[in-house]
C-alpha cells in the first residue's frame, strides 16, 4: 500500500518509497518532527525517491535545512541508498550502528569482490547474467560517509525525543532497533516487519555455496538466525505499544507480531530437523523439502543454509563433502 504522508503518533510521519524489489514493494520512510527532526532510512537513493524524502520532510512542516539526523537501521541498500542525496540537500548527520557503517562505507568494495567471486561459481549463464545486473545496480547506489557510529544502549537526541539504539543483530549483523522509552515506540527496521518474517540466513552464501572461501573473503550480507531469535527475545524485555517496520504496516500488537516471528521461524526449524531425520541429504533436497517450489533459490538455499549453521553450532547436524557437494544428517 503506497502512503504519501501520514502522521500516524503525534510526531511520527510515514511515508512509502516503491522498491524494484519482488517480494518487497516498498519501504516505510519514516519523519520525526522534533526540535531536532529525524528521518528513519532513506530508499535506494533515485532521484525520485531522494525526492519524495524531502518533499515529505517539507510536508512534516520541517525545513529541509533544519533536518539533523538520517538514521539507518542497516547496511542493505534500500535503507541506507539515499542518505548520500539526502545529506547533501540538508546537512543532516548520518546515524548507523557500527558494524552497519564499516558494511556501508566498505559497499562499492564489497561488490566488486562479489563481482569477482561470481565468476568462479558455476551456474546458468541466465543466473550469471542476471546476478552481474544486480551488481551493476548495486554500484550505481552512491554512498557516503557515517558520521555517528553507533552501538548497543547509545542515545541518539533529538530534543523533544529521545531513541535507545537497541542492537538486534541477525537480518543483517549491524542492524538496529530504535527505541522511543517514554512513548513505548519502537522502530525495528527489518528485525519485526508489519506482515509476514523478514529474510534471514547466509545471504549471498546461497550462490557461493560450494565456493570455498579465500582468507578474509565475506560472503557479504549474511545474517545468523541464532543471534535473529535471540535479538528477538530482547525485544520482549522491552514495554512496547507500537511498532514502526520498515516494510508493512505500522503495527499496535508488538507483542503478538514478535511471538507470531519466533514462531514461525521455529517451525521452519522443526521441519528441517524432521527432514533430516529421514536420513543424509544434500542441500538441494532439503532446499525442496523445506521450501517446495520457489522464486528464488539463493535466497532459500542461504536461509537454508542459516538454519543448518545453527544446527550444526549446537551439535545437532553434521555435514559431509562428497565430490563437490554438500551433504547434512543429524548426529
Ligand atoms: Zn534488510
Ligand atoms: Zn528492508
């Protein structure tokens, strides 16, 4: 659903940005009108996009000059793609948790390694090409420097508002949630979506399965389900009444959306133990088993493949490589 503005708490102003993205259409933008104003993720930074931020701000009833804060929530590019624009028109200060900043400052980099990394992979020529117009569309998002790095417990001040950053890794490991203590709000970025469970798993690892990995080599973007239910725990330590995602819509049962995450996140664990308790199988069979037809297949062979870590960190499941290929089976 496309939402212009809307102030949806006294001081909170929602705004979507579409996205090329299947799957996920579109990103809550979201405007804090405060003695010190805010913007809460910036898009992928077209100009369109970079537009609409700043008419949003304007129809906040924010000059766009006196705008001091861009906070992201994490180092994937629909979040954090537009704050080079955005910084520019305002000269507003650029707020990411440390581990988010390194990925994001690092980004162009990263995706020229990838690049490289891609052409040592065996795949369908129509995947290859596919995955090399990904990377030339990650390298035309413009990047900019992180001015406040941020961590776990930080303060970040806006005046008449005051946000906890709460560390919550796992979607991405420098991920942060935004935690207004005196209005119970919280902002999770893309840890608790308004609908359905955010991606979680090996990222990129789902291509580069296989590939081994060169000394100091990151597969880029992976995230960990262990550490994504644990920060979802901590939520739970939290008093909560709303919940501002980045995707979705706002929700008012905070509780009920964390519980219905871990939930379902635990059911796709207890099926793939109940997969492997049929025997030794490869990846791409459990793949199929847990997932059935699919889109994507990267994409639900890295989270595939982040449950199995998980598994095999606690003792669980082992694996084996047998000519190239991996196989796993419960200890
Ligand atoms: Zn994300
Ligand atoms: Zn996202």
């Amino acid at each position: 659903m496309v939402v212009i503005l809307e102030e949806v708490i006294k001081g909170v102003y929602r705004m979507t940005l579409p996205l090329p993205f299947r799957g996920t259409d579109y990103l809550n933008v979201y405007i804090l009108k405060e003695e010190k104003p805010a913007v809460i993720d910036t898009g992928i930074g077209d100009q369109i996009s970079v537009e609409r931020v700043l008419r949003g701000v304007e129809e906040a009833g924010i000059r766009v000059s006196d705008l001091e804060h861009i906070i992201t929530t994490h180092e994937h590019i629909e979040h954090f793609g537009g704050n080079k624009d955005v910084k520019d028109r305002t000269g507003a200060d650029v707020y990411a948790h440390v581990i988010a900043a390194d990925a994001i400052e690092g980004f162009h980099e990263a995706v020229l390694k990838l690049g490289k990394l891609i052409d040592r992979v065996e795949m369908p020529v129509w995947d290859r090409e596919r995955l090399k117009i990904i990377m030339r569309f990650n390298l035309m998002v413009k990047v900019t420097s992180v001015d406040h790095r941020v961590r776990d417990g930080d303060i970040i001040d806006l005046g008449s508002r005051e946000l906890k950053v709460i560390h919550t890794p796992g979607h991405s490991l420098g991920h942060i949630c935004l935690y207004d203590e005196e209005r119970k709000a919280l902002f999770t970025g893309d840890h608790v979506l308004g609908e359905g469970t955010p991606f979680v798993g090996s990222g990129f690892g789902g291509i580069f399965y296989g590939v081994e990995r060169e000394e100091g080599e990151s597969w880029w973007f992976e995230g960990d389900i262990d550490l994504y239910m644990k920060s979802l725990e901590k939520l739970l330590g939290l008093e909560v009444r709303i919940i501002f995602p980045a995707h979705g819509p706002v929700s008012t049962d905070p509780y009920g959306r964390i519980a219905e995450t871990l939930e379902r996140k635990k059911s796709r664990e207890r099926k793939l133990v109940e997969i492997l308790q049929e025997g030794r199988k490869d990846l791409e069979a459990i793949v199929r088993e847990l997932y059935g037809q699919v889109n994507d297949i990267y994409l639900v062979r890295g989270a595939t493949l982040g449950y199995l870590n998980k598994l095999i960190k606690e003792g669980k499941v082992r694996f084996t490589m047998k000519e190239g290929k991996l196989y796993f089976e419960p200890t």
